[in-house]
C-alpha cells in the first residue's frame, strides 16, 4: 500500500466498478469485492480468498480499506453504545447503535460539526469544520456493522446475520449540506451486494435544504425526515437559522415534492421540545394548522406525515430547558385529537451522553487527541485501527 492508495469504502458499486476497470479488470469483480468488504467485513485482499492472485497484488499496491481510528467506545446501560471517531485534525465524529426489540439502528454524522448552528444543538454549537468523505460516512457503518456481528452476544445466531437494520443519518452535522459524499454512501447502504437496507430504513434527516431534498427524492429516495421545531417562521428562524433561506411554506412545499415521487411513504416531522418556547397547546394547534394546509390534496390522506416529539436534550451552553412531561403529553395530545400520528421519542444512551444533539464530538485539540490515542493503544483498552478485539 502507498500512501496515495485510494480507500474502496469512497465507492459505491458503480464507483468501485469503474476504479476495478481503470486497474484492467472486468466490472464484475468490483461485485465481489463489494461484498467482500461490505458483507464480510474483510479488510486484507489477502483475506478476499476467491479474488485472482494477480488482482490482489495489484489491489494491494493502489487500494486499501481504511477504517476510521477510534477515539472511545462508551456502552450505556440500556446497551447504546457510542462510538467517537477520528477524523483528524483535531476533529471527531460520533455514531451511535441503538439496540431494540425489532431492530438494530445506527445513528451516523456526515460532517464534522454542522453550519446551521440551530440553537437547542450541541453539533450546530461547535460550529463547522468540514464535510466527511463517503468513505468516512462508511467507515462509521462498516466498523459498527462488523464489530457488532462479532461482539454480541449472539448464542445461536449465524456470526453473518445482520446486526443493523436501520439507519439514521441524525448524527453530527447537516446531511443534505453535504449531499455529494451522502448519496454514494446511502447507494451502498441499500446496495444488496453491500447492506441490502431496504430504502424506508434508511433515514436522511435534515433541518431544511430545499433544493437537496428535490435531488434526493429523484435520485436516492430514501425516508425522510425534517426537523420543524417549530410552527411559524418567526421562531423557527430563531431556532433553525437556515429557516430565514428556506421559510417553512418552501419547505412544506418540498415535502409535497418528496412525496409524489414515493406516493406511500410519509414524511416525519421532529420537534424538539423545548420548555416555554415551543410546546404550549397553542403552538400546536398552530402546528395542525400548518401541516392541514399541505395535505396532498388528491388523497386528503392524514398519514402523509408523522410527528416525533423528541424532549430536549440539554446542554449548558444552550440556555434551554426540557419540556416538562405534562407539557410533552398536553402537545402530543392536541396533535392525535386532530387525527395526526404523533410518537414521543424515548431517550436512550442519557448516561452516555448519547442523545440527539449531544454529539459534539470535542476533540478540538489536536495534540490532547493525540496523547489520548497513544494513552488508549498503550492500555490496550480500546480497539484502534487496525480493527482489534475489545
Ligand atoms: N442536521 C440534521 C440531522 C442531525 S440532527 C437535522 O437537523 O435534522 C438530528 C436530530 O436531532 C434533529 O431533529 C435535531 O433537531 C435533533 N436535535 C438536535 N439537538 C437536539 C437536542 N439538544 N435535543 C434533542 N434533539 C436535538
Ligand atoms: Fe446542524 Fe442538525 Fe444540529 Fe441543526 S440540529 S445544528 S442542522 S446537526
């Protein structure tokens, strides 16, 4: 490997077949290798045992399958776990695997920090330093997939069964800011030959990127979700600052959009609830009011959209409070009387500073981060790249 090899995880199958024909090889062995590295998480061409001899070294001269260094891992009680990820220069990304009955979701960033800089965000506090590659949305993906297929406790259970079933791009950053790198990163995600997601567990959530969401629903239409916040654009600016470009008559109207392209899905509406600010009765009636005026006409249906009310997840630099469970229960209320389905999010991973919004991933200190890796590979503690057993 030198240093100018190109790391595969950057491809989707398409990406990968083109970089395989440039090396003189048919655009059927980019399949292979897809499913090598996305299926069974190999990382060694020397491993990729049914891959010509002659390709492999010349994949090992120009390729490698780098993973992102990991800076922590943190396990709540619940059985969150929280993965902080170097990104270099003194930045860190976090991705989060959420364990439930049903299903297994992994919440992935897309930048390190984000430009929004919504007020109730921890993220959007920190400010915005880049955007990741494809390949570092990926890598959060790949490491979390293959390492939980190998950590779990998983009695009885085929070591090749899937751990993730869903994913959610809500961690770090705004997804639909960086929609180049998202959408071969989602392509591989659905790809069967890589994660095989099906498109409605895939979620692109996103504060509000007009024309973005226009190009998702025509070229990776995957679930979608907006985080409204808020019922009418005077504080919706204040919370959202990226509402004084798209005012929420151009963002309603884009959900409209989305939704022609996949006819059944719905849109979710998050709302993060925030105490005296926008969770009295009276700012949801609002909210119906805002929402009834965009109801596709042709169908008059009501399940186009759902709301999930997320309660706040403070933190000190916000100034902002956590709606109390009463005002939470009192909004939900008025929302499923007017026939609209409306959940509230459970918070998970609390001890671990896991939640929405939480993530702000400071490591801004380069050399901090650099003694903290070397004090973690000297304690042999946490799994750093190459990936180790824990
Ligand atoms: N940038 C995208 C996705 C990442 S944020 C977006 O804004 O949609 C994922 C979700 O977490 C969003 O709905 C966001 O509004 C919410 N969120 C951010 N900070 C939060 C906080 N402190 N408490 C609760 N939810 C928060
Ligand atoms: Fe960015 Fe989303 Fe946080 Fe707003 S809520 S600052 S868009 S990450």
């Amino acid at each position: 490997m030198t240093s100018s090899a190109t790391n595969l995880l950057e491809f989707d199958l398409d990406g990968l077949a083109g970089f395989c024909e440039r090396l003189g090889e048919k655009r059927f062995r980019a399949t292979q290798l897809f499913r090598w590295i996305h299926q069974r998480g190999e990382s060694d061409f020397d491993g990729m045992s049914d891959l010509a001899k002659s390709l492999r070294e010349k994949l090992k001269t120009t390729a490698v399958i780098q993973a992102l260094p990991v800076l922590s891992q943190h396990e709540s009680a619940d059985g969150t776990i929280k993965w902080l990820f170097d990104v270099g220069n003194g930045d860190a990304v976090e991705a989060v695997f959420i364990p439930e009955d049903d299903r297994g979701t992994l919440c992935v960033s897309s930048q390190a920090g984000c430009a929004v800089g919504c007020r109730f965000c921890a993220t959007g506090h920190q400010g915005f330093s880049r955007n990741l590659t494809t390949a570092e949305i990926l890598a959060q993906l790949w490491f979390a997939e293959h390492f939980l297929r190998r950590h779990l406790n998983r009695s009885g259970k085929n070591a090749d069964e899937r751990v993730i079933s869903n994913v959610v791009m809500m961690g770090m950053g705004e997804p639909l800011q960086n929609y180049s790198a998202l959408v071969p990163a989602l392509r591989t995600m659905l790809d069967d030959h890589a994660y095989g997601l099906s498109r409605r567990r895939v979620t692109v959530s996103t504060s509000g990127v007009v024309p973005m969401m226009d190009r998702l629903s025509q070229e990776v239409p995957v679930a979608l979700a907006v985080s409204l916040h808020a019922p009418n654009d005077s504080l919706r600016d204040g919370l959202v600052p990226l509402n004084k470009k798209y005012p929420l008559a151009e963002l309603m109207s884009a959900c409209q959009r989305y939704l022609e392209f996949a006819p059944r899905d719905f849109i979710t509406f998050e709302y993060c609830m925030l105490d005296g600010v926008n969770d009295s009765p009276e700012q949801a009636r609002q909210l119906i009011d805002l929402v009834s005026s965009f109801v596709p006409t042709q169908s008059g249906r009501r399940d186009w959209c759902k709301f999930n009310l997320i309660p706040f997840n403070p933190f000190a630099a916000s100034g902002l409070h956590r709606s109390s469970a009463a005002a939470v229960q009192q909004f939900s209320q008025v929302l499923i009387e007017a026939g609209w389905v409306t959940t509230v999010r459970k918070t998970r991973g609390d001890d671990i500073d896991a939640a929405c919004g939480q993530l702000a991933g400071d490591v801004k200190d380069r050399t901090r981060a650099q003694d903290r890796m070397a004090a973690l590979r000297q304690n042999g503690v946490i799994p750093l790249h190459p990936v180790t057993d824990l």
